[in-house]
C-alpha cells in the first residue's frame, strides 16, 4: 500500500482514526480469553502504524512548502 496523492492521504487519515477509535473500544471491551484479545490489539495496532508509516513516507516525498 502506498498513499499517491491528497485524496488517498485524507482517506488515509480517516482509516486511521477509525482504527485508533477501534483499538480504544476494544482495549475497553471485557474479554474471557485474554489471548484473543491481545491478538486483536496488536493486529490493530500493525495497521496504525503501517498507516502511519504511509503517511510519512507520503508526507517525506513531497516538496517543502515555503
């Protein structure tokens, strides 16, 4: 994956959030089997920051605004 332009940098943005908004609500969330919740955490927490690591590299790549 990889963000090319300003459209996909803001849907980026809002997949982050929405995933941010996810990871807190199921940190929240009782669980019987702690190791189901762990998982879902850090598969969660992969994608926030590969996202974020897209939106950097996106950001890196463009020209200084002056």
């Amino acid at each position: 994956m990889s963000v090319r332009n300003g459209q996909e940098l803001e849907n980026t943005r809002r997949k982050l959030h929405e995933l941010e908004e996810a990871y807190g609500a199921a940190a929240q969330r009782p669980c019987d089997n702690g190791a189901v919740r762990q998982a879902t955490l850090s598969s969660i927490r992969r994608l926030i920051n590969q996202l974020k690591e897209e939106i950097v590299r996106y950001e890196t790549r463009q020209p200084a605004r002056g």
